[in-house]
C-alpha cells in the first residue's frame, strides 16, 4: 500500500496536469459538448489512467486511493465532466475488466485503457430500463459459437468516444436476474453505431450518447464473468462505482465552499466582505462541518475497500449522503454570490448544474434508501 507522501506528490502532478492541460481550455470544451480524443492519450501519457490496474497489464498496480485522486482533484476545480468520463473509464470499466475477464481480455483492453489508447464505457441504461435493469431489452441470442446482440443503450458515458463497452444483456429473457449476461464488445464491430451526442442540463463536455447494436456479432470469449451471471457481477462490482462517486462528491464540495471562501472575503456590501456578515459566517461552517464528516466516512469505507470488506449498504450510505450534500453546497454556495452565482462567468453556476446529476446517476436517491431500509429492516 501506498503511503501518504506517495499519494500527495501523485495529487500534486495531477494537479499541475489538470492545470496546464484542462483549465484553460474547460469553458470551451463545454461549448463543444464533448472533451477532445487526444485528452485521453495525454492523461494516458502522464501516467493518469487506470493507475491501481497490476503492472503486467500496463498500470502502477498502486491501490484504489491513487486511482480516487484523479476523479477527487478533477471534481475539487470543477471539472464535474471530466470527472464523470474518468470515473467509468478507469473505477468502473477498467475494474470489471480486471476482476471478471479472462486474460485475454485483460490482455486486450487493459494495457491500452491505461494508456488512452483505448476508452471505456459500460452500457446498462436502456430508454425503458434505468435503474430497473432487469427490464432491460437488450439481447444476445446464440449463434453457432458465438451471440448476435441487438438493442439500444442510452445516456452512455464516454459514448461518443468509447472503443470497448462492458454491455450488459439479456441472453435469456425468461431467466430474470439469472437471464443477465455481460459481454465485452469492441466499439469497430459491424452492426454497432453511435447515436446523438445527448443535450444535457450540466456536464456538457462528458459525451453521452446512445448506442445501437444491429446484429453485431461477438464469440462466446467476450463473455464477461460468465453467463446468466451478469446481475449478480454488477452487484458486486456497484459499490466502487458508488464510492468513487461519493469520494468526487466530497472534493466537489471542499472546491465550492474554497471558491466561496474567497468570493466572499474578496465582495464588499455596506461597507464590509461579506464573509463578515453572521449569515455568511454560519452557512460556510455549517457546510464545512458536514463536508468533513461525510468525508471521515468516506474514507472509513475506503479502508473497507481496500480490504474487501465495503458492504453495499455502507456504499449506498456514502453514495446517498454525500450527493445529496453536494446539491445543498452547490445552492447555498451559490446564494452566497448572489446575482454573479447565476452568471455563467462564475464557475459556481456551473458546479450548481453539475451537482444534480449526482443524485440520479450510479443509483438514484431513492435507490439508496431501499437498500438502505432492506438492510435495517430486513427486506
């Protein structure tokens, strides 16, 4: 494992590539809709992707911490977007991968997610099945030694760029759960297609897109974790998911009230910074005291991670409080910058829009406090 200095001086580089590299050209990439390819191969090349997967593979074989900076840093200067395409390529694709793949799909994909040569992205979210995935339509039918896939997946992170999708199917309707099976398929198959680059409220650089598969044909190898087995693997691979998102969440929050801290102690009204006004003065403490307790659990979970211990409870309680924390930042944040805070100059709009998503995406809310209950209650 890791130690601390180890983990800061990869915090400091990320900090200096995300600076150099990603802030002078944000504002416009949000214009675009869309980061551009040769981001990837530059974070590849700077050692910033996929960095906990094993050195036979390409990465550092460093720990989940390491791995957390680049989302934590990206989501503290409010880079929710990039954070967002990170956090599926290497704490969710790139897991699945490593955990459920044979060697030779590692040997495919890994080494070339590690270096951007190759992008990640996971198809779950059908038009008709969200966080309902055993409704989803998607099917792989068998055909001689292989399975022909047709359906449709939407609000696909890294979709518009991806070359290997982690897609979840159905290989036997009747089945239910027991009917999920998870494919690898590289993005150059025939019979796959992208979509629209979806319009979204917030995280407009994060392509999300929807992809279509019209017979796209695949052997039995691409096979991700075994068949009929597909629920039971997103099961166990959802709480990284969740807690990298929670982890972002927490560094979102810290950027907002830094960014703030310094807005109000810089405005003047009646004669005085507004940071000297009660109101201003309760509302950053109060934020700040939540932000440093969500995060002491946070990283309680982390621990349990690392030693494979995290529950899916724990996950969803990390998930849930600290999103929903985030949006509470984001709006009294941006109350406290008044009438600038609702101007597209001042990043804290943009961290506004960006927070919402958080409750949805990665298991909404309510999601959380299901099984949160299941657990207390006992189903």
């Amino acid at each position: 494992m890791l130690d601390q200095n180890e983990i800061d001086l990869f915090r400091d580089n990320v900090r200096k590539f995300l600076e150099k590299e990603v802030q002078p050209h944000y504002d416009q990439w949000e214009k675009d809709e869309k980061l551009p390819r040769e981001l990837w191969n530059r974070m590849g090349e700077n050692g910033l992707l996929c960095v906990d997967v094993p050195e036979q593979y390409g990465g550092f074989g460093a720990d989940f911490r390491l791995s957390a900076v680049m989302v934590e840093e990206a989501s503290r200067m409010g880079f929710g977007a990039l954070a967002s395409n990170l956090s599926v390529h290497s704490d969710i694709v790139a897991p699945y991968i490593l955990h459920l793949g044979t060697e030779e799909q590692k040997q495919a994909w890994l080494p070339k997610m590690v270096t951007g040569e190759a992008v990640g992205s996971i198809g779950m979210t059908e038009p008709g099945a969200g966080s309902d995935l055993q409704a989803m339509k998607t099917r792989a039918e068998k055909d001689g030694d292989g399975y022909v896939i047709n359906g449709q997946k939407t609000f696909i992170t890294n979709g518009q760029h991806c070359d290997v999708i982690v897609l979840a199917t159905k290989t036997d309707p009747n089945a239910g759960a027991k009917g999920v099976t998870l494919f690898t398929v590289d993005a150059s198959l025939p019979g796959f297609s992208r979509g629209r680059n979806l319009e979204k409220m917030g995280h407009h650089a994060a392509d999300t897109s929807e992809l279509f598969f019209e017979g796209v044909q695949v052997g039995a190898d691409q096979i991700l974790g075994g068949e009929g087995k597909g629920f039971f693997n997103l099961m166990n691979e959802l709480p990284r998911e969740r807690l990298i998102l929670a982890l972002g969440a927490v560094a979102a929050c810290e950027g907002m009230i830094d960014r703030t801290v310094a807005y109000t102690q810089e405005r003047q009204a009646f004669g005085q910074p507004i940071s000297k006004f009660q109101n201003t003065r309760f509302v950053l403490a109060d934020l700040h005291a939540q932000v440093q307790v969500n995060k002491a659990f946070c990283a309680q979970c982390t621990d349990q991670y690392d030693r494979g211990e995290l529950s899916t409870t724990n996950a969803s309680i990390a998930k849930l409080t600290t999103t929903e924390l985030q949006g509470k930042v984001a709006d009294q944040c941006l109350q406290l910058f008044g009438g600038y805070g609702y101007m597209k100059e001042y990043p804290i709009s943009r961290d506004f829009v960006d927070a919402r998503i958080q409750r949805i995406y990665g298991g909404t809310s309510e999601i959380m406090k299901e099984i949160i209950a299941r657990d207390i209650l006992g189903r």
